[in-house]
C-alpha cells in the first residue's frame, strides 16, 4: 500500500470517526485491551523528565497523550498523523494531520521521548527511525505499542477483511444492487432475493453482526427504504456504503503489512542500529485473561 493509498483510507476512518462497525481504531471490542493500554502508557508517562517534550506518531484520535497526560499533568504532548482530517485532541495536547513519520516538521533535539501505538510498523522503518533520531534530543527515548501477527487482533481483522470482499467481490453485492435498479422500471422483483436474503448467508458465513452480515443489511435497508424513491439516490447511497467498505479493505491490508514487517526481528534491529538506537525491551501485551498476546510494548533508546 502507497503512502498516499494509506493517506486516502485513514483520512476516510477519521472522518467517518470509526469503522463501519462503530468501533474506534482496530481494537477487539471487550476484553480490556484499552485498560492495559492506558496501563502502558500511565507507566511510560513516570518514566519520563519533568516537564518532557513528547510526540505521538499516528496519533489518530490522541487516545495515548490522553492517557499520559491523566498521569503527568506537567507533559508537553503534541501528535502528528499521515490522515489529513483528525477528530479534536484531548485538551492540554495539539495534533496535525498530513504529517508523515518519515518527514518530521520539527528541529533536532525538539522532543524527549516519541511514543506510538500501531503506527511505527506502516512505515518505512529504516526512514523513520533516522528521523527519530534527528528529533530526538541525546539521552531521549522511544516507547511503541506495536502489532504481532500472532495475536487477536490480527484474527479478527483478518476476518473482518474476508467478510468484506465476500460481500463486495465474491457475491458482488453493490453490482446486484445496481442491477436491480437498472431492471425496476421493467418490473422485476425488487429487492431480488439475492440482495434479501445475503444479510442471513452473510451472518451463516461469517457470524452475526460480522462486516459480511453488516454491508449486506446496509444494501437490503438501502434498497428497501428507496423502493419508491429515485434510482439516482439509492445508487448513491449504495455507492457510499462500497466505498466506506473498500476504504476498511485498505486499512485491514495495511494491517496485514504493517504485521509482517514487525515480526521480522532482524529487519528491526538493522533499521534501529542503523539509526543509533537498540531495542531495551519489548514485552507482551495480553488482555490479563490468560489469553494470546495482543501486542508488544518496545523500550528503544540510544545505542551505549
């Protein structure tokens, strides 16, 4: 994925403020994983000089300078992301969106720490990190969140994904529903079976309240609240919901990158050393139910 593909798909996840599931980010709902988040990053935030200059990379909603500013009150946050449009930042911290991690706007020595979470691994790792060390002052420090191509979140997007291109390309949902507009004037059954009955094929696939489940309802409701309105706007709406879809398909891809390059420990090492930096520390995350791990915190920090 591009960068500006990946530009294109978050600024339409920001904008519509969550995925088509109404769930912020691409966290799991339940389990808790928030509450060992703000854990993390409350434990980071103590870590820190009095009075520490931060920078949140893919900030997104500012979730993380929310939590560390809760713990350190006397923390000077500011967050940047590659999306253009971002929702409001907690008060107390700033975010700018257009802003990519490989081009820093900032001078060197500017921040005391960087911090990120899910972000470092969609970019170019070897880039980043030597903007990070240009950015960064002598004794600073990195703290990330990062993904693991083992863990639950992983899965579920996995999933979400292929419920998805069930729905737009295997049984091309937005294409029959075109159809059946083009053939209503001529009195064909409207809905077909096929837009009526995908919502309940969807839910037996891939389970209920899945994204198959979910864009297939979408375009059933659509066409049957525009049963008698013009075909132009059913056609848009229809239009919106593929285009929301094919905009998560992009993120969930980017997902599946973004896993795979961090697993790949050697790579790591290499951009981190390459840069002036060594991996401290990297610990599992689990939601405290004995489950997987869901992600790994890394302590990064000046090479000795």
């Amino acid at each position: 994925m591009t960068t500006g593909t990946h530009s294109v798909a978050w600024n339409a996840f920001w904008r519509g403020s969550a995925a088509p599931s109404g769930k912020p980010g691409c966290l799991p709902a339940g389990g808790g994983l928030a509450e060992v988040l703000s854990s993390v990053w409350r434990q980071f935030a103590q870590s820190l000089p009095a009075r520490a200059r931060v920078l949140d990379i893919g900030t997104g909603d500012g979730r993380v300078m929310g939590w560390m500013l809760a713990e350190r009150a006397d923390l000077r946050l500011e967050g940047i992301d590659l999306a253009q449009e971002l929702p409001p930042p907690p008060a107390g911290t700033r975010s700018r969106g257009g802003v990519a991690m490989e081009r820093l706007p900032a001078a060197a020595g500017a921040f005391d720490a960087i911090v990120g979470q899910f972000a470092f691994e969609y970019g170019d790792l070897a880039a980043t990190a030597a903007e990070f060390a240009r950015v960064l002052t002598g004794n600073g420090v990195i703290g990330l969140v990062t993904h693991r191509s083992d863990g639950p979140i992983f899965a579920q997007n996995l999933r979400r994904r292929q419920g998805i291109e069930w729905a737009l390309f295997e049984v091309e949902l937005p294409s029959l529903a075109r159809r059946a507009l083009d053939q209503r004037a001529a009195g064909q059954p409207y809905p077909p079976a096929a837009i009526r009955d995908a919502p309940q094929c969807g839910a037996e696939l891939f389970g209920a309240r899945s994204a198959a489940w979910e864009i297939a309802e979408a375009i059933r409701l659509t066409m049957e609240r525009g049963q008698a309105g013009p075909a132009i706007d059913v056609a848009a709406a229809v239009r919106e919901i593929e285009d929301r879809a094919m905009g998560e398909i992009g993120r969930l891809t980017a997902l599946e990158a973004a896993c795979a390059k961090i697993a790949d420990e050697t790579a790591l090492s290499a951009a981190l050393n390459a840069a002036g930096f060594r991996q401290r520390e990297r610990h599992p995350l689990d939601d405290r139910r004995g489950t997987s791990a869901f992600a790994d915190f890394r302590l990064i920090g000046r090479l000795d």
